[in-house]
C-alpha cells in the first residue's frame, strides 16, 4: 500500500507535531510504503499500523 508523503504531514499537523511534520517533509519520498519505510515513520512517532485508522480513505482493515 502507497501513502502520498502529503497525508502523513497532515497527520503529524494535527497531532500538533508540526517540528516532525517539517522533518518528515524532507525526509520521506513522495509516496511512502508503510512497511518498507517502517523505521522512518517510527522515527517520526508514526505506527505504520495506525496508518489504517488515522487516514482518511485508507480504510481499517481487520482488527
């Protein structure tokens, strides 16, 4: 599954992690694999499992 970079930032905005938000602007490619990039998004305080609740329109899948 592909995230655009974009709905990650937005995330972190809302969370009121606007320091990380400016980080993972630089840091993350354009569309982000939650998997493949697990360690980044970590870096940024993101589960990538809790992509599929926090994103509009990625769905919740199972659990």
């Amino acid at each position: 599954m592909q995230i655009d970079k974009s709905q990650i930032i937005d995330l972190l905005k809302s969370q009121g992690k606007d320091d990380r938000a400016d980080e993972a602007q630089s840091e993350l490619p354009d569309t982000v694999d939650p998997e493949q990039h697990a360690d980044l998004l970590a870096k940024f305080g993101i589960n990538p499992q809790d992509l599929l609740g926090k994103i509009p329109g990625l769905g919740g899948f199972g659990g």
